[in-house]
C-alpha cells in the first residue's frame, strides 16, 4: 500500500533539491476561510517517488475541498502524474473552470501518484487571499501540457405542465432552463520520438429544462 505524501522538515532538505524548478504552477484567489486553512496545511508537501496525494488529507469541507481539488486537477493535469481519482459534479459549481471539475464529499477524492523516480514537493504560497501553486523538483524528460477541446454547449427543452390551481389563461415560470456543457480535457507529451496526445477525461453536464405550468382552466 501507498503512503500518502505528507512534509516532514527533516527529511526535505535531502530528498528535494533546495533550487529545484517549478515544473507546474497555477494561481487562484481563496473565497472562504476552509480553503485558506487547506492552503496553510498544504504549504510544503512532499510528494516521493511512486507515493500519492490526496486532497482530504488537508481538509474534509466539501466545498472547499472541491475547489482546491480543481485546482490541484489543473497543477497536475500538465504533468506526468497519474490522475489516480477524480470526479466531477453532476452540474459544473460556480468558480470551478469547466474541464478542470472536482467533486470531493464523504465518498470521493481527488488523488495523484507520483509516477517519476525522484521526489517532488507541491508549495502553496499566500498573498492575502491570492494563491500560488507550484510543484517543484526535477525537470521533467518530455514537455508535457494540458489542453481543453471540444468545448459544446447543449441547449435545454421546455416542459409544459398544466394545473387547475392557476386561474384561467394564466401560466406560471415553474423551473428555469439551465444549457448543458460538454468538454475534453488532453494530456499532450513531446519528446524526441515525438507527440503524444491522450484524452484524461471528456466532462458532461446534462441541460436542465425549462418548466412552465399554464392553466387546464377553460377561458369563459
């Protein structure tokens, strides 16, 4: 079984080059106080080789976890790690980039292995409520990048419903019409033998209807 990766000063110094280059960053701003708490638990962590990180180990709110799940999906998405779990939501939340959707909650995670042979380590620096994320170790052999496609909009119905509660030639806006989304999310990695392009996920928000209720009452 596979350790988590969690930072113990007294090993960092031998196990991560003290320069080592950032190979992947992402910036955001923090919205409540359950997500600074997870960036100040997330401040040095060590990732070593073939180990996993998961994001419940620095903070069980779900929503909060789930927004910083979104990003970490970004950190990593542009690096050899391997996407261990991940779920979107069922409808994309607001402040979460389409194509990027973690769901964390009391049965899911987001987690990542580290499949290099050398250590690495995630560093969350702060700034107010400004947020840097970088993972930092060795350069890795390939250029590996992320990139969306495909990106569809899917247009909601209408649903009519009659009730012999409205009066007569009346109709009610029962439920707003919400368009649904679609995305594919790619790793691309080059390399002297050349491109490879490997589909990670292909996220689906179904369209919510649109109900309107009219009258069954006949107009006299």
């Amino acid at each position: 079984k596979l350790e988590e990766g969690n930072f113990d000063p007294s090993e960092t110094a031998a196990a991560i080059d003290p320069a080592g280059e950032v190979v992947s960053s992402v910036t955001f701003t923090t919205r409540s106080a359950a997500e600074e708490q997870m960036i100040d638990a997330m401040a040095q962590v060590d990732i070593k080789a073939g180990q996993l990180m998961n994001v419940k180990t620095y903070g069980m709110d779900p929503m909060a976890a789930s927004f910083i799940g979104s990003k970490l999906y970004e950190l990593f998405a542009k690096t050899p790690f391997e996407i261990v779990e991940r779920m979107p939501h069922a409808q994309l939340p607001d402040d979460i980039t389409l194509g990027y959707d973690v769901k964390i909650d009391e049965k899911t995670d987001f987690a990542v292995r580290n499949t290099q042979a050398v250590n690495y380590q995630v560093v969350a620096t702060k700034n107010g409520s400004d947020v840097t994320l970088e993972l930092r170790g060795t350069p890795f052999k390939e250029t590996v990048t992320a990139v969306l496609e495909a990106e569809k909009t899917i247009p909601y119905r209408t649903i009519t419903r009659y009730s012999a509660t409205l009066s007569a030639g009346t109709s009610s806006d029962t439920q707003s019409g919400v368009e649904g989304k679609s995305i594919e999310l790619y790793r691309v990695t080059k390399s002297n033998q050349g491109e490879v392009k490997r589909l990670l996920a292909l996220d689906f928000y179904a369209a919510t209807p649109a109900v309107v209720t009219k009258s069954s009452q006949e107009e006299l």
